[in-house]
C-alpha cells in the first residue's frame, strides 16, 4: 500500500518534486542493475504500479484514475497489480456487486482505451479479502480465504478482466481462520483448471512461503509482502525468496498511507534526493530496485504526474556511497 507524494506531504515525510522536465540523474556505480526481469511468463519493468489508490479511500475520479493508468503505461509500466477487494462500500456491509471489483474495472478500462502494446502489460489481481464499511463510516478489511471464495473471486476477476486465464493470481492473505494448506489448494484446484497461470502469495512468512512452494510447485512464482525503508522485512522473506527463485514484490514501497510510519527512516532519502535534484521517492525506489535482480516494486499513484515521477526512477542509478547511506539510514550531516 503506497504512499502517494501528497500523502507523504501530509504525514510529515519530506518530499522532493522533481521541476519541470529535468533529466534524472544517472550516476557511476559498480552495482549491475537489470532493470528488467521475467514474472509470469513477461519479461516486465521491475518498476511497476500498485492501483489500490485509485480505487479506495482518497481515490480520484474515475477519468482522473485511468488518466493515471495511461500516463504510468506511457511512461514504461508493463505491470499493473490491483485486487478483486479493492472498491468502497456505499453502506454498512462489504458491498454489493456493482461496488466489489471496482480496482478490476478501472484497470480493463484503462487497457482498453489505451494505444499501446497491450499484450506487453502484465495484469495481477488478488483474492480472498473484502472490504468493510461500519455503522461509524469506517472503513477496514476482511479475510475470507476459504477455498469456495477463493474460487468463486478468481473467476469473477476474470470476467472484469476479461481474460480466459488470469495471467498472475495472488493470495491476498493468511486467513487466519483457516490452515495455510487449505487455502493454497484452493490455488492448486485454480492452476489445474486454467482459470489461472501463476500464483502468488502475499502478506506471508517464511513456513507459509514453504507450504505454498510444497502444494504450488512451479506454479507459485511470488511473494508479494511489505518493504520499504520504514519497514525493512524484520521476517527476512526477501532473502528465503532469493534462495527459491521467487521474485518479491514490495507493497507499500514508499510507507504506505493508510497505516502510520516511522518518518525518520525517509530523512537520508530526502537528503539524497535533495542533492540529485530528484524526488525523494524517487530515491527510496531505485534504493529498492538494487537490491536484487528478482525484486518488483509497485508504488500507487492518484494522477498522472505521480505515475511520471514514480517511474523515472529507473534512470536513477545511485552510487556504492549512497547505497551503503541508505542502507545503514545514516543521516547527512549539513546536507542542505
């Protein structure tokens, strides 16, 4: 769940416009970094777009959102990742039907007005979550991985997607409610009927990344959990991914916004970003993008200018120095 530029204003988090139309930076390092690597059959951009902020609490209008799609496509997106649970209740409850999927809908429309390579686009979605509104209006989230709703979701998903086979299909959760095992074999029954080609999972640990490897086999080829530099995988996920061959997906990869954060986590990032002249997102992506050749980044956007600004830090390389900066958290002193 990613935190927009405005966001990141409003909850104290420095961040650097980039003006106008300036170059990005390109630095020397010793680091090799393919900015590209294989994910479900496509061989995408590991910067990519996380769509849950055009479709929840804040989200633009919907021209405003596929705007937004557009310009991220435009700009070199080749993959998309929302979920079946991203839409807004109209009244206490989860939804009703013409509510749920609204995140689907905005990205099959956003695909099918757009001129580009379509068939280059990466598609994800996600199953077993919903959304809930109470008699307050506050909204929240509700796990519901049980294996008919596993695959009652996938399908609907296909069918706003309009696709026969849901190219990457994600366990949005744990749940606690039911085994680990139960939920993926809901996922095997998927796979084994074409409804999907390759299966990820999400908020998870280690023991469920290997339970899911044991009943998935070569059809789980993800994981897609928290990082950022406010929350560095304290659960070492990333590194068990690696060892596996499975990519990792960062959600949240700038904090996040629907949840609290550690704001001075970001000050080194800003402070870099200051002295390139780049955005302080900007920094915090290619700092997450040089990690390892298998890791996906998926920061949401609310307009077109945001997506722009994500996406141009593949032409951000840092340097050793400013990586091992970033990675200690170390704060420049009389940086300006």
């Amino acid at each position: 769940m990613a935190m927009t530029p405005a966001e990141g204003r409003r909850a104290g988090i420095p961040v650097a416009e980039r003006p106008g139309n300036a170059a990005p930076t390109r630095m020397e390092t010793r680091r090799d970094r393919s900015l590209y690597a294989e994910l479900a059959g496509y061989r995408v951009p590991r910067l990519a777009m996380g769509c849950m902020a055009l479709a929840i609490e804040g989200r633009p209008g919907s021209h405003t959102a596929v705007d937004t799609i557009h310009a991220a496509l435009d700009a070199g997106v080749r993959y998309l990742d929302t979920a079946w649970s991203y839409y807004l209740p109209g009244r206490p409850g989860t939804g009703g039907p013409g509510e749920r999927g609204y995140g689907e809908r905005l990205v099959h429309d956003a695909l099918a007005t757009w001129d580009g390579p379509r068939d280059e686009v990466l598609i994800a979605t996600k199953t077993g979550w919903l959304r809930t509104l109470d008699s307050r209006g506050a909204y929240g989230w509700k796990a519901d991985a049980r294996p008919q709703t596993i695959i009652a979701q996938a399908k609907e998903s296909a069918m706003r997607l309009n696709v026969d086979c849901l190219s990457l299909l994600y366990s949005h959760c744990d749940d606690p409610a039911l085994p680990y095992a139960d939920q993926m074999g809901a996922f095997r029954q998927l796979l084994d009927e074409g409804v999907v080609g390759h299966v990820g999972i999400s908020r998870v640990g280690n023991d469920d990344i290997d339970i899911a490897r044991s009943i998935l086999g070569t059809g789980l080829v993800a994981v897609q959990n928290q990082f950022s530099p406010s929350s560095r995988d304290a659960g070492h996920t990333m590194g068990h991914c690696a060892d596996l061959g499975l990519a990792f997906v960062c959600y949240s990869p700038l904090g996040g916004f629907l949840d609290s954060c550690d704001r001075s986590a970001y000050t080194v990032f800003q402070q870099i970003a200051a002295l390139r002249d780049v955005s302080c997102q900007q920094v915090v992506l290619a700092w997450e993008l040089s990690r390892h050749a298998n890791l996906f980044t998926i920061p949401s956007a609310r307009n077109p200018f945001e997506a722009r600004d994500c996406f141009a830090a593949q032409d951000l390389v840092l340097t050793d120095k400013d990586l091992a900066l970033l990675e200690r958290g170390t704060v420049l002193s009389g940086a300006q």
